[in-house]
C-alpha cells in the first residue's frame, strides 16, 4: 500500500510552498494509478501469446493463421503441448469450420475441430504436439483455420485456453492478439525500472525546486 500524506506545518511565504504542496498531492494521486497499471502490464507480459493473421478469401470467407509464442511462463517453463482457440458459434458458422495448417506444421500436430454445444459451449480447434510441443522462448507460427463469418464487421479476436497434455487441466487462459496491432511486451523488470525512475525524477525536480526557492529570512 502507498500511504501519501502532507504535513499540515504551515508553507513557506509567498507562492513557493503552496505549489510544491500542490505538486504533493497530485503525485500521491498519481502514484497508486502509476503502480497499478504498472502491475497489470507486468501481469500481461507473464502470459502466453497467441496472435493471428486474417486473411479474407471472398464474401464472409476468412482463415485465421496463428503464432504462438512461449515465453515460459507455463508450468515454470515447460513447453506448450496443447491449447484449444474457442469459437462462438453465433459468430462462427461452426460447420464451415475447416483445418488448413500446412502439411509441414500439421504433421507434428494432432488437430481436431470440437464441437460446441450453443450458447454456454463454444467450439473448439484443439492442437496437440506429437513431438514435443513449442519450447519456451520460442515461436511456432502456420497454424490456420478457414471459416464463414456470421457477425458485424470482420473477424477479431478469440479465447484461447492452454492445457497440461498429461493431466487436461487447465494452466493458462486469455484472448488472442492480432498481428497487424501488435506492440512488443514490455518485461517485468523494465515495468519496474520505469516505475522507480518515474519516483526519482520527480523527487529530484521537487528538491532542485527547493534549492531554487530562496529561503524566507525572518524579521
């Protein structure tokens, strides 16, 4: 917890005092915001990415082709072995659904299209590694599936759920990130770099200010 408080002792004379009271409190404001989404960013960066490519083919026609990044942050770094994109069928025409992962890539995976189960249960594409799965800190991209667009607009992003291929349990979850948007992830430590050095700017502008400020000299 940041516990910000100002002294209630009287400011210097003149104007001095009562901006860099002012400038306090509009730091202590500012600082639990700063440290929160400093956090939620750090957060962000300790999960799996998925991002995917939409390439239209015609009318309401697309496919979907995804890169998947470990950055070991599954099971202490373990690599990913089976993680499902979910579907909503109301979006999706789930019969179109159709699996168009190059020959090279889909013989070092089982894929299967699941079914959904409309509304509570989306469908799935589902994708086991038969040898040995995505390592962490590296990239397996190619992964595509074709379908027909049944919402507003053009396709976006999914669900994506990742598994233990031994155990089915659930490890990690979030949505998938389009390529073409993408910005690169800041890590944990450059998070915390940034937040500390925004403290020590201001505490250093704050106390030059000080320096500055003639002292008021009494009578």
């Amino acid at each position: 917890m940041v516990i910000c408080s100002v002294s209630p002792v009287a400011p210097p004379e003149g104007e001095d005092g009562t901006e860099r009271a002012v400038m306090l409190l509009r730091l202590c404001k500012f600082t639990p915001i700063a440290i929160l989404l400093l956090s939620t960013q750090a957060f962000a960066a300790g999960t799996t990415t998925i991002q995917y490519s939409l390439v239209p083919l015609g009318g309401n026609v697309y496919r979907y082709i995804y890169s998947i990044t470990n950055n070991g942050s599954v099971e202490d770094g373990a690599p990913i072995q089976l993680f499902d994109t979910l579907f909503d069928t109301s979006l999706y025409q789930e019969s179109s659904l159709q699996i168009v992962t190059p020959s090279s890539l889909h013989s070092q995976w089982s894929e299967v299209l699941l079914s959904g189960v409309p509304p509570a249960i989306p469908a799935a594409y589902d994708a086991l590694a038969l040898q040995g799965g995505i390592a962490a800190g590296t990239t397996v991209t190619g992964f595509s599936v074709q379908f027909t667009w049944l919402g507003p607009g053009v396709p976006g992003v999914q669900p994506f759920q990742i598994y233990d291929p031994t155990s089915f349990q659930l490890v990690q979850s979030g949505q998938t990130s389009s390529s073409s948007l993408s910005v690169p992830a800041a890590s944990t430590l450059s998070l915390i770099l940034l937040g500390v050095g925004l403290v020590l700017t201001v505490a250093y502008w704050m106390r030059m200010q000080d320096k500055a400020t003639p002292q008021a000299t009494s009578r």
